[in-house]
C-alpha cells in the first residue's frame, strides 16, 4: 500500500508541470479570450472594461461575418461527403488486393503529409483561370490540351464556384487518410462474415452495403469528427489558396478573425468570433468524447 501511495505521489509530481502549462496556456488564455470578447478592447490601448453582449450583437450583424458562416456550412457539407466518400472508395479498390497495393496506399496518402499551406498554394496554381496575357492555366490549359474547353472555369475567382474550389484543394489532402481509416476498419472484419453472405447468395454491392459500411460507422462517425472539426476552424488553407475571395465568396470566420485583431487591431470583436468558433467545435467534438468514455468505462 506504501508503494502504491508512493508511486501515485510520483506520477502527479510528473505529470504536474503539464498540468500546470496546459491550465495557464490553454485553458487560461481561453478563458482570457472569453472574457475579452465582454470587454471594450477594440483599440491598441488595452481596454477591458465590461461591454456584455454587445460584440457578439455588432458581430452577428456583421455581413462579412454572415457570409463567412454560410460559406463555412457550404465547405463542411461538401468537404465531408466527398472527403468520406472518396475514402471510402479508395478503401473498396485497395481492398481487392490489387499488385502494388502498398505503393498506391502510399501515394494515395501522401497529401496528408503536406501542410495546408503547401497545398493552398500548389491548388491556387492548379486552379488559376489564367488572363487575356498568359491564356489559360493549370487545369484549364489540361482541359484545352484535351479539347474539352468547355469545362473551364474561374473556380475560385468566380463567386459562384468560390469557396467550392476550395473544397476540392481539401478534399484533396484529406481523402487519403480517410481512406487508411476505412481500409484499417475493412481489415479489421473477419473474413467469415463475408464468405457467409457471399454462400447465401448475396452479391459484392450487398456484402458492402449491408455488412461492411453498418459494421464501419464507428469510422465513419470518427471521420465525421475529425473532418468537421478542420472544416470549422480552416485558416491556412483558404489563406494561402484564395483568401477572402471576390465579394467574400471564399471568407471564412477564422479568416475574418485574424483580419478583425490583427489589422484591425479590435481586440475584443476577433474575441467574439474566437469564442464563436470555440463554441461550434465543442458542440462537435464534446458529445463524441463523452460517448466514447462511456464505451471505455462499459467495456
């Protein structure tokens, strides 16, 4: 019992320090930011003197700030259905055991590798319309060498198309990893199941269907998580891709945040869309967590 006492003495002594650096540096500051989104701090000069609600009041009249939300609903919808879905597709062709299958699963993997920034700019590259000078670009010149002009298009310089492109850049580097999720997940079911269905007759689309993807929603709930948890907060990669786009058509909060506190120097206005945004990933990400600790402490 002594050296039960003793070791748990040790371990919070070890553990202390992080403790302490996460409650000042996460949790402080956040705390910190909240309370500042209450004050009147919109200048250099530090000013936190209360104010209520009357930032988030001034900020959800902002339209800036409404396009930026609706431009965030666009980008999680589309991102998560053809990030999930093209992970998934690529987990079915690996899991046919094709030759090379460790090279394509590297391949198809390694955008996870680059940062946001890296791929912004390679896909604001990649998507440039091109001008009256230089003619067209990227894609564009792809489809007039395949003399299929018509599909091109202004992607991220069209209002219309905007925060769209940007969709593709991320679904780009995300669709791999969801991939190794769901061919981890595929490999993980034992076999057995499969060749039982396959014996009472049902095709390959049906063992899919409706044995494969049932027993894969813990994955596909993960991945939602994951995915809509980078879809709420991006910043880097419209940043370096588009920025706020023409009209806003590719603005973000989290791009109108840094552009409110550090141009703008209003402190206590970029709080508000902080604690926004910190809001809209708990109400995300909290409920997963606590499902998952109660299937721990079942189990």
């Amino acid at each position: 019992m002594r050296h039960s006492e003793k070791d748990r003495r040790i371990a919070i002594l070890l553990i202390s320090p992080t403790l302490i650096a996460m409650m000042i540096f996460i949790y402080g500051f956040i705390g910190f930011t909240g309370y500042a989104s209450l004050s009147n701090w919109n200048a250099l000069k530090i000013d936190l003197s209360f104010v209520g609600l009357d930032n988030y009041i001034t900020l959800f009249k902002n339209q800036r700030f409404l396009i930026g939300m609706r431009n965030t609903l666009t980008f999680t919808v589309l991102f998560l259905i053809s990030s999930i879905l093209l992970g998934f597709f690529l987990a079915v062709l690996l899991d046919q055991n094709i030759k090379g299958e460790k090279i394509f699963r590297n391949i198809y993997l390694f955008p996870m590798a680059l940062s946001y920034i890296v791929t912004g700019v390679v896909w604001r590259w990649l998507l440039s319309p091109g001008t009256q000078i230089t003619g067209p670009l990227g894609v564009n010149m792809l489809f007039d060498i395949l003399g299929v002009g018509f599909l091109k298009s202004g992607w991220f310089t069209d209002p219309k198309i905007g925060i769209k492109a940007v969709v593709i850049a991320a679904t780009w580097q995300t669709a791999g990893y969801i991939m190794a999720l769901y061919l981890a997940g595929i490999r993980a079911i034992p076999i057995e199941l499969r060749e039982a269905a396959r014996v009472d007759g049902a095709s390959e689309l049906q063992v899919y269907l409706r044995i494969i993807v049932p027993l894969l929603s813990p994955i596909t709930l993960s991945a939602v998580i994951i995915l809509g948890h980078i879809s709420l907060k991006i910043f880097d990669l419209v940043w370096s891709m588009t920025g706020p786009g023409t009209g806003f058509s590719t603005d973000v909060p989290a791009l109108f945040m840094f552009d409110t506190t550090f141009r703008g120097n209003r402190f206590a206005q970029g709080s508000s869309i902080a604690m926004v945004l910190l809001t809209l990933v708990a109400v995300l990400v909290v409920p997963y967590l606590i499902m998952s600790n109660r299937r721990e402490v079942q189990r």
